[in-house]
C-alpha cells in the first residue's frame, strides 16, 4: 500500500476533517453563490468575519448561518478587521456568545491597510489571552520558523503562516520558510493568505502543509464555482504528490528509458 492510502485525515482542535480546504465566505456576489462556491469546494471549515458578516447579531439582515449552517459545516469566526489585540478578543468574545459556546477561533491581528502583514506582538498577546480564555486559536502569522514555534508552544491549535500577502493572489512566494515550518511542528500548518490558482494551492500541499485556507481567490473569480471545484481536486493532488514524494531534481537530463542492454 502507497503512503496516500495510509494517509490520515487532517484533525484541528480534536475534531477529524476529510477536507483539507478552509474557505471563507466574503466577496461573493450574493449569498447563493456563497453557499454554491462551499459546495463545489467539499470544505468542511468555513470562515466567517464576524466584523463584516452577520451570525446574528444583525436580527433585521440576511443572516450567513442560513446558508452556512452549523450543523453541517464547522464554523471558524475569525477576526479580519482587527488591528490591535483587544479589538481581536473582543470579536472572538462575541462570535462565541452569537455561536453558543463556541471556541475554534482564527485569530488575525493585521498591521497596517497596505499591505495586510500581521501585527505579531498584538498577535502574541490576543492568542495568550484567549488561550487563557479557553478558545482554541488557530493563528495567521507571519512565515518566521522561530515566530510559528512560539504560536505552537503557546498552545495554539493550528498556525497559519501567510504565503503572500492577503488577497494578493501572488501565490506561495516563500516555499523554503513554509517547508522549514512544516518540518519543525507538531501542530497543523495551514497556509493563509496569497493563493491565487490551484497551482498555488498543490504547491502549497506538496511542500507538506495540513491544509490551505482562501476566499478571494475562489469568490473573486470569473467563475467562482468552477474555481471552488478546482481548487478542490488541487489541494488533492498536492497531497497525493507530496506524499507520493517527488523525484530528486537534477541539473542535466537522464532518460526515461534505461538504455542498457540496447542493440544500436
């Protein structure tokens, strides 16, 4: 038997996922669409910004949870939009009173507007206090080896290290760093933030992340549900490929053939 057929599921927080897509629910053109582009996909962990969407504290709006239900999808509240750590608590506070108790958070504390990069001291100190809080925080970071190990050590339950900046579609433009986090954790880590096509998604997989985390680079295609469907069977392939283990790179040719034993 190969190593994919003894492969494992990807587990967060004790919880088992067959799925090793997250996708986020901001951007689509309507809510159909929202709940169309999750379907094609075959994800089973579904970000929500509680900032930006509304879970119910808007009673007089359309409520996501409608389309994205609780019962069939586990919802991850994250806290895009926040810039300092109180503000990120706050948020994960109130998604889990809307949520019933709810703990599986994703933590993000951004910087600045420009760029998106992650404000790692806020980020350290919102994800100690809800971690003393009992949330289960999976954590957006900067791609730093020593950075994710600290996440880690804290108690974090996934780390989550960017591989371009948000919503840029520039794709995994650090593959050394990811690799050496890879190798260096005993948590999941989940690529966020930079895909931009499946391509970057397999790469992302065959470098051996648990998983890959988008929105707009499924919600702001041409055909969001096609894309959904693709980058479905990518983060497959990448799986299969990583754990299949790639050929050694060369730098001359050598033929596909074995050319003993030929007569001319």
């Amino acid at each position: 038997m190969t190593d994919a057929a003894h492969d494992m599921p990807l587990t967060v927080a004790g919880r088992t996922y067959q799925s090793r897509l997250l996708v986020g629910t901001g951007k689509y053109r309507d809510l159909e669409q929202t709940g169309q582009a999750l379907e094609a996909s075959g994800t089973e962990i579904v970000t929500v910004a509680v900032r930006r969407s509304n879970i119910g504290q808007n009673p007089d709006e359309p409520n996501l949870l409608d389309v994205v239900s609780p019962d069939r999808y586990t919802i991850l509240p994250n806290t895009a939009g926040c810039f300092n750590a109180k503000d990120a608590v706050r948020t994960c506070r109130l998604a889990r009173e809307l949520l019933d108790g709810h703990n599986l958070v994703k933590l993000e504390v951004l910087g600045e507007e420009k760029t998106l990069y992650p404000n790692m001291p806020e980020t350290l100190s919102a994800a100690q206090t809800l971690i003393d809080d009992g949330f289960e925080v999976m954590v957006y970071t900067n791609d730093d080896p020593i950075l994710c190990k600290r996440l880690e050590e804290m108690g974090c339950v996934a780390v989550m290290p960017l591989g371009a900046p948000i919503g840029s579609g520039l794709g995994i433009q650090n593959r050394y760093n990811i690799r050496m986090i890879v190798e260096n954790a005993n948590v999941p880590i989940l690529v966020d933030a930079g895909v931009g096509t499946a391509s970057d998604a397999s790469l992302a997989m065959e470098l051996g992340c648990d998983g890959v985390l988008m929105n707009t680079a499924i919600a702001g295609a041409k055909d969001p549900i096609l894309m959904a469907q693709a980058m479905k069977n990518a983060i497959q392939a990448g799986r299969d490929a990583y754990l299949a283990g790639r050929i050694p790179k060369k730098a001359y040719g050598s033929a596909s053939s074995p050319i003993e034993g030929t007569f001319f």
